[in-house]
C-alpha cells in the first residue's frame, strides 16, 4: 500500500536545487521542498513496477500496474502482471482482491494513533522533516534530473526500516521508493506518466465484491 512505500540513490547534489534555489540544497531543505508539492497535490495516477528482493536466495519478484491516488485516503492499485491482483481504499475501508483466491479481505482504515508513517502521507498527516530524519543517499545512483534521499523514521515502524525517495530534480515528483524490511527484504516501486491534479472521482475508489467470492473481514469471516 501506501502503502508500503520504497526508493533508490543518490550522489551528491551539485546542480540547482529545488524551488529555483542557486548551488546545491541541503536534504533537509530539499525534503520540504518535496513536502510542500505533495501537499498541492490533490490527486495523481501512474504507472507502476513493483520489485521486491529477498530471502536467503535473493529471489526477485517483479509485478506491474496502474496506481490512482486521491486525498485524503483513497487509493487504488490495479496489478496486471503476472496476474490481476486490486487494492482499493475508499477512505474509510481497505479491500484486497487476489481473483485466483476467490476472497475479498476487508479492514478499516486505521485511525491516526494507529497508523503507519506511509498512511499518514496517504490522509495527508505526514511530514518528511518532522517524521524522518533525512539525508542525501550516499549509496545510491539515481538517473541523470534524479535525486534521491535516504529516509530513517524517527519512530519505528512496523512496515519498514528506512526508505529512499528518488525524484524529478525539477518537478520534484515521485520516480520511485524504495522500502527495507526487517527480514532484509526490499521493495522497490517504479513510477511512470505520472500525472497530478488531474480530478479523479470518487467512483474510481469504489470497490464493488464480486459475487461468489469469500468476504474475510477483520475480526472474521461473512
């Protein structure tokens, strides 16, 4: 989800900087530069290529789909390769539909007290300075216009150890998240034709349950 989030590198900075800035901007800096064009983001949709590495072999799973997003709280991730697998949030409702399972899992949103730094990013409560303490990825080798910033949470969270963010060094969109697990698993998200602010409607974020299918619920079947 957003989830789950990820990303990859960066080497120094030593073009402009964000914001029309002259001469190379600190992390901290380019972080609420960042900050800031997401909160004039009101809705996007993307492209997506999801890779997660991990296990003792480093096995390399690869999936792709389409991904909308609207604040505050709606999401919805359509896999289509290698199989068709939707996540869909409503705001107040989180549905996960795998067709070859035949069920349809269905949980609550979690309240702010109760939720991860990715879903408060995804209600629009997040902050990268406030929430993270941020630096550039030493360790990283983001495209040429990219930049990447490694995130540590100040507090621990249960979906991740550390993220890096990969960005447009002048639109400063998402290009890709990286996220460490505890297992020493990562998964890396890929984002392409990116387009903002472009008025979803609530309908896209509707889940409608097949008929015939299991429906698990939190807290037991039905």
């Amino acid at each position: 989800m957003f989830c789950a989030s990820t990303v990859v590198l960066l080497l120094a900075v030593v073009g402009p900087g964000p914001a029309g800035q002259s001469g190379p901007a600190s992390a901290e800096d380019l972080a609420r530069a960042i900050q800031a064009h997401y909160d004039g983001v009101r809705d996007f949709t993307a492209d997506f290529e999801q890779s997660y590495v991990g296990g003792v072999l480093r096995k390399r799973v690869t999936e792709q789909g389409r991904l909308a997003v609207k604040k505050p709280g709606r999401m919805r991730w359509d896999y289509t390769q290698p199989e068709p697998k939707t996540f869909v949030s409503d705001g107040s409702q989180i549905y996960s539909y795998i067709p070859a399972d035949h069920q349809v899992y269905v949980s609550p949103m979690p309240s702010v007290d109760q939720a991860t730094t990715a879903v408060l990013f995804l209600v629009g409560k997040g902050d990268l300075v406030r929430d993270f303490d941020v630096r550039y990825a030493d360790d990283a080798h983001p495209l040429p216009g990219e930049v990447a910033l490694r995130l540590d949470p100040k507090l621990p969270d249960r979906d991740y150890d550390w993220l890096e963010l990969v960005v447009d060094r002048q639109t400063l969109q998402i290009r890709q998240l990286i996220a460490a697990d505890s297992q020493g698993g990562t998964s890396t998200f890929t984002f392409r034709h990116l387009q903002e602010n472009i008025g979803l409607s609530d309908k896209m974020f509707e889940f409608r349950i097949p008929r015939g299918v299991e429906v698990i619920r939190s807290g037991g079947k039905s």
